[in-house]
C-alpha cells in the first residue's frame, strides 16, 4: 500500500467517526428537549395541552328590544242612523172675526124680530108675535153672523216640526302601528294600545354567557367555565392551569 492509498483510507475513516458523533449528539440533544407531539407536550417552554371532551353552551334570557322608527296612529270609523226631529218656524195668516157670533148677531136678531111681531096683532096676540119674531130674529142673526166671513187678517209665527233619519260618523284612536329597527339590522312592525317611547319590548332571547368546557388531563376530567369557545380539540396548560383562556368560574376536577 502506497502512501496515497493510505491517505485516502485515513480520510474515509475521519468522515466516517464524524458523523456517528454528531448524529449521536443530536440525539441526545432531541432526548434532553423531552418534546412528545403525539403526548401533547413540549418540555423546552412548558407547555401542555389537555383534551377537550364536551363543550356546554351556558345561556340566560335576555329582553330583546327594537329602536322605534316612526308611529302612526290607526283610526277606528263608526256609522250610525238615527231618527231627529226637524223644526222651524214659519209665518201663517189668520182673519180675525168682526164680532162675536154667539152675543153680537144672536142680539141684533132678536131685537129686529121683536121689532117686526109689535107690527102685527093686537092685545097678547102682539105680545106673542113680538117674542116670538125675538126668538125668530135672535135664531137668525146668529146663524147668518156664524157664516160671516170677514174682520181683519194677522200674521203669526208658528213652529212646525218633522221627524228625519239621519247619518252620524265618529272617529277614534284605536291603537298605534310600530315601525321598529332590530340591533342587526332588520325593520319590523307591531300594533300596540298605547303610543311607545323611543324603543320597543320585542320578547326574550336566549344570550351566551358562557360554556362549560370539559376536559381530560393528567388523568382527571375536570369541567371549568370559560367566557369564550374553545377553538379546537386541546386547551393549552402551563403547570397544569389553563393559559390563554379567560376563566368564568372555578373549575372541579373528577378522578378517573
């Protein structure tokens, strides 16, 4: 063996010592770190991942309320008939008599038929002519003064009245028409008795407050309260306390 040859083979064989040593180096370099992904742990920054088994949405009721847009007011219309009575006053003529019929004409006839039985007969044949044309006379004067048609005519004022069906209307404010806005965004409107203020009473709906996250660790279940979902399957551990998670309530822990 020549001295190039035996150059060669010295080369090789430092190659060869120098990379067992630094393979054996970086493994136990790996080994020291302790980091397990399938374990859910890395030791360099200790930091820990728990299993996440059930997540419990934790609701309360909550009065819903819309912004009021406008209101208008809706009117109700009644019609009703109903008889009323009608009057007005108008002018009549009337003719006044001349004179009385039962005194003036009946005295008059009687006077004038006395008159005209003291021409005929004598002794108490007059006397009887003379009473008897008075009764006559007096018959006569009142019939022919009841026919009498004459005297002076007046006005007067006389109130007529009449009965007529009539149409009566009235209106009134039955209730209120309620253009509302919701917080997302959408218009709705209700009919209410009574006039709203600036926002509306809508109902109840169901508002996240919280969830109840259980999970495996270390063995235990235990359940805690965050105020917000956790994203993913794991929940990351420091020390064995939750990072990262804002906690609503302390948690327990159940022994497997």
């Amino acid at each position: 063996m020549n001295n190039q040859t035996r150059m060669v083979l010295v080369a090789l064989g430092a190659l060869l010592i120098g990379g067992v040593a630094t393979a054996a180096f970086m493994n136990t370099r790996s080994h020291d770190a302790g980091y397990m992904v399938n374990g859910h742990s890395d030791n360099r920054t200790g930091l820990e991942y728990a299993d996440v088994i059930r997540v419990d949405t934790i609701t309360e009721k909550k009065t819903v309320y819309g912004q009021v847009v406008s209101v208008d007011p809706i009117r109700d219309t009644t019609t009703m008939t109903a008889p009323r009575e009608i009057c007005r006053d108008v002018m009549v003529q009337q003719r006044l008599p001349e004179r009385d019929g039962n005194v003036g004409g009946t005295a008059l006839g009687a006077l004038i038929g006395g008159l005209v039985g003291n021409q005929f007969g004598r002794g108490n044949g007059r006397k009887a002519l003379t009473a008897a044309g008075a009764v006559a006379g007096g018959f006569i004067g009142n019939e022919v003064d009841r026919e009498h048609v004459g005297g002076r005519v007046v006005e007067r004022t006389e109130r007529r009245c009449h009965s007529e069906n009539s149409t009566v209307q009235s209106s009134h404010v039955s209730g209120y028409s309620v253009t509302y806005r919701k917080d997302d965004g959408t218009t709705g409107t209700l009919r209410m008795s009574s006039k709203p203020g600036d926002r509306v009473e809508l109902g109840q709906a169901d508002n996240v407050v919280g969830y109840d996250v259980t999970y495996r660790y270390d063995g235990q279940e235990r359940t805690v309260r965050l105020n917000e979902k956790p994203i993913g399957n794991h929940l990351p551990l420091v020390d064995g306390q939750l990072v990262n998670q804002t906690t609503a309530t302390t948690s327990h822990s159940v022994n497997l």
